[in-house]
C-alpha cells in the first residue's frame, strides 16, 4: 500500500499563534513530499516541494517564512504556520510519493481555522 | 501560465448510466495526467493514471488521452451513487509539480 497520515486533522487557533502539522508516509519511505492549500470550492494549489535532507523549494507567492517546511526524514514532512491570521484559514494537504517523478499519495488533510 | 481546465459542473447522471468527465490542459510539455476523486470534507484519491495516446481501462473506469488536441477525459461505466463526488484532473509536466483543475461536481441520482 501506500498509506500517509496527516496529524491533526483539525485545528482551531487564535490569531497570531503558530500551528505545526504533520505528514508521514506509514508504510513507503517518500523522498519527496508535496504541500498544497485548498480553499472552499477551488482546486488544490500547490504551496511547496520538500525534498529529504534538503531545503523546501515554494510556488511563487508562497512566503517561505511564514510556511515553515521540514523534511528530516524519509517519512515524515512537517508544515508550521507561522503568526496564523483568519486569511491562513484553509485545508491543507500533504502528499507523498517515493521520487520525484513518481505517483504522489495524499494525506486526509488537516482543516485550520484562525480565530 | 500553465493551466488545467474542467467544466465546473455539475454533471448528474443515473445510476447505471455512463458519465463523461472532460478536462483540457494548455501546457504541451505535461507528460501525465492523473483522475482524482475528492469526496466532500475529504482529500484526494487517486483514481488512475494514464501517459500514452489513447485509452487505458480500470474496471468500470477509462481513462482516455489525446495529446494533438491537449484533451483528458474519464469515463465511469454503470455509475453507482457512491460515484458521487468532485473529480479532479491534472497534469504533471517535466518538473514533475502536478497541476490541478477546479474538478467537476458528478452526482449520480438513484
């Protein structure tokens, strides 16, 4: 199979707070993780692709240090929303695929409102 | 830009009937496209792939590709009210970033 887990699924914050979401691959090891954002009634808009080992590489627009990226290793990627305001209320999902050209599997996501 | 394009829907179909999903795609360099299958409140599924010109079959779904007329389509064959959902089309081009339509809205009535 190839099973990824988001934790937590949802999370509702004060404005100004930071919030940290966590991507694993359960049963494959993903070289490659991929962050998207996901508004009411839009399509997945890809924020960022880590890389293990390596720094994230952001999607234009996408301020890298407000969307801290993490990918310490092959099977977990983590996502910190930084001093989150009521506009970073979204659904967030990660996906995962062994390499780079290979099939990206997504996580359940993690719904974040801000208060 | 590059861009994916889906009618928005929505598209109701019986059950049992086939439904047709449509997708466009502007950049030519794309070398991929993927069927996704997102429930309300839910992430994507990955419904099937498909790389080659012409059709590629996956139980009750086809996947078809036409890369001259730069046009993704998916059929689902007896459709079943379980169907029901938004499925979403892309591409993925030579920097292996996947690039999503709006999806269509499917719903199946019993």
């Amino acid at each position: 199979g190839a099973v990824v887990s988001q934790h937590p699924s949802w999370v509702i914050c004060k404005s100004g707070t930071s919030v940290k979401i966590e991507c694993r691959s359960l049963d494959f090891q993903a070289t490659t993780m991929f962050w998207y954002r996901q508004f009411p009634k839009q399509s997945l808009m890809l924020m960022a692709t880590s890389n293990e080992g390596s720094k994230a590489t952001y999607e234009q627009g996408v301020e890298k240090d407000k969307f801290l990226i993490n990918h310490a290793s092959l099977t977990l990627s983590t996502l910190t929303v930084t001093s989150a305001h009521p506009e970073d209320s979204s659904f967030y999902i990660c996906s995962a695929a062994r390499g780079l050209g290979e099939t990206q599997y997504f996580g359940p996501g993690t719904r974040l409102l801000v208060l | 830009q590059k861009e994916v394009e889906q009618n928005s829907g929505p598209l109701s179909v019986p059950e049992g009937a086939i439904a047709s999903l449509n997708c466009t795609y502007s950049d030519r360099g794309s070398q991929s496209f993927f069927w996704y299958r997102q429930y309300s409140g839910k992430s994507p599924e990955l419904i099937m792939f498909i790389y080659s010109n012409g059709d590629k079959e996956d139980g009750r779904f086809t996947a078809q590709l036409n890369k001259a007329s730069q046009y993704v389509s998916l059929l689902i064959r007896d459709s079943q009210p379980s169907d029901s959902a938004t499925y979403l089309c892309a591409g993925r081009g030579s920097n292996y970033k996947l690039t999503f339509g709006k999806g269509t809205l499917l719903t199946v009535n019993p």
